[in-house]
C-alpha cells in the first residue's frame, strides 16, 4: 500500500489530518522495518513513543482532575494507571485498526506483531507523540478524550472481583482460596491464560483471559455468579 492511500486511512480512522504527513509516516513505522529498508534510527517511531508516553501522562491527569472534581487523589492515580497501561493503549490501537496500518519487518509481522500489545501500545504513543508535535496540545488532549479516555468507563478499572470474592467467602469464615494459572491451549491474543480459583481445594469456576491476572478475574467472577446463584461455566 502507497504511504498516500496510508495517510489518508489513517488519518480519517483518528480523526485528525496532519500538517506535516511523515510525522504520522514515522510514528506507524517499527524499529524492525527501518532494518529491513536502508534506514536510519531516525526514521522509526521510537523517539516519538517516547515523547507520547509523557504527552500521554499530563493529558489524562489533566483530562481525569478536570472530569472528577471530587474525587480523591488516589482513585484519580488508580484511574489514571488504568488509562495509560499497556493494555488499555492496545485496546484502544485496536479500536482504531491500528495494527493493519503499521511498518514491521518480515520476521516481526510472521510472529503476530500487528496484534502484540506492547507493540500496538507503543505505536499509540508514538502516534500522540506526533499528534502532539504537529498540532499541540489542543489536538493531542481532544485526541486522547475520543481515543483513549471514551473507551473505558470507571468499572473497567476499579472492579476487583478476585477481592469482592475473598470478602464474599470472608462473611461465612476463613476460607483457602487458591488460583491456578497457565497459558491456554488455544494461544490466542484474546485468551492467553487460562485460571481456575480454588476454595478449599474445590474449583469453583474458570476464567480466560489475555494476561494472567485477568484470567485470574474472569475466574473470581465465575466463582461470584456460582456461589450467588447466577451460573457460571464449569471448571475448564
């Protein structure tokens, strides 16, 4: 694909068009493609990544203590690790379509590269990096608002189910509640692990997931819904 059918993609995909074009050229561009292509550590989006982590950083505390001012600082901290994290920055690449539009080298491409979280996280902030640079801060913070802060609501990130389930089981007695977590046969991005939650020695439910703590969540959960009644899937 031309970088001009590219730019044109990607730029109605974000929502901003760009002044100057190999600003957003530069921040799609991995480190592995410049190896492959005769080119410089200038020309990846390296740098731009790590001038968008810090973009990134002052423009949700800004956008967070603007939107909740009642809330108290470590909730705001809380929020604001959630927004920032490495998955939350793939999710919302993903949301975009980000992975399709970027530069890889062949080998990183052949091992799932365009789906990698830490890959997709970094190519966000590189691109808020360039946002930055090419239309300061107005655009960059009303670019994360739509990107990045629209996608998540409160519940995404301050719902513990695996502490809701210890103060559950708590009210009848001290219980042995244990976890187990492996990666998943299926090896997929969206079910990494896999987790099952012990009381007692007994499962009592099961959870996938794409790190080893979510899948430790999505257990807990089951277990919630079995232990209230609701149903859960049995143990895998």
């Amino acid at each position: 694909m031309s970088d001009e059918r590219r730019l044109q993609t990607v730029q109605k995909a974000i929502q901003y068009t760009f002044r100057n074009p190999e600003l957003l050229l530069r921040a799609l561009r991995h480190s592995s493609y410049i190896n492959e292509h005769d080119m410089t550590y200038m020309d990846c989006n390296e740098r731009l990544e790590f001038l968008g982590d810090a973009v990134l950083e002052i423009a949700v505390s800004w956008l967070l203590y603007d939107s909740y001012p009642d809330m108290q600082e470590g909730k705001l901290t809380k929020l604001r690790a959630g927004l920032v994290c490495e998955h939350s920055l793939a999710r919302s690449a993903r949301n975009l379509g980000l992975g399709d539009w970027l530069q890889m080298g062949k080998g990183e491409e052949k091992t799932g590269g365009r789906d990698k979280d830490s890959l997709l996280a970094d190519a966000m902030e590189a691109l808020i990096g360039a946002i930055f640079l090419d239309g300061g801060s107005f655009a960059v913070n009303e670019f994360i608002k739509h990107a990045v802060a629209n996608n998540f609501s409160e519940e995404d990130f301050f719902h513990d189910w695996k502490t809701e389930l210890q103060e559950f089981l708590q009210e009848s007695g001290k219980v042995d509640i244990r976890y187990s977590t492996e990666e998943s046969l299926e090896n997929t991005p969206e079910n990494a692990y896999i987790s099952k939650v012990y009381v007692s020695d007994r499962c009592m439910g099961s959870g996938v997931g794409r790190s080893k703590k979510s899948a430790q969540q999505a257990a807990a959960l089951s277990a919630l819904k079995e232990y209230k009644g609701k149903g859960s899937e049995e143990c895998i």
